[in-house]
C-alpha cells in the first residue's frame, strides 16, 4: 500500500495521538520519512497542538477539528507542494 500526502494530511492527528493502525503508521512513517512536505506540516501541526494543549491533559475543544483543518490548509498553500516520485 502506498498512501500520498493528503492520506498523511487525513490521519496527521491520528498519528500525532497515536490511534492509527499499526500498517497505517508505518505507511505514514515511511511517507514522512521521504516527504519533506509532510514532515514540515507534522512539525507545525505538532506546534499548534502543543500550544492548544495548553498545559492541560489534551482536552481539546470543540471545533477544534475544523480549525486543525483550517491551519492546515494555510500551511499546504504557503509550502505549495509538489509531486512526488518519479
Ligand atoms: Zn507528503
């Protein structure tokens, strides 16, 4: 199974909460690994997350998915990505 960037953009915070499947987080391991797209959006959503977490025990609010969404996105189009392979 090869998964692409939106694929890692969809389960970014699965990964960061570590609720994928294990086949799942390998792929995504492996995709960050060689994706240096996807590990700058890892980095900064990692960032957004700590700074949402506050210094609570991740209770996140609601609303809390769109705005992750929205952050993302802002980032996707500031880093313009392009294809990869081949
Ligand atoms: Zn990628």
């Amino acid at each position: 199974m090869v998964i692409d960037c939106k694929h890692v953009w969809n389960n970014i915070s699965g990964y960061l909460d570590g609720t994928l499947d294990p086949a799942l987080l390998q792929q995504v391991q492996k995709h960050l690994e060689q994706c240096g797209i996807c590990s700058a959006i890892l980095d900064s959503t990692r960032n957004i997350l700590i700074l949402t977490a506050d210094e609570r025990v991740f209770e996140l609010p609601l609303g809390y998915s769109d705005r992750l969404h929205a952050r993302l996105e802002a980032n996707i189009r500031g880093i313009s990505p392009s294809p990869i392979g081949g």
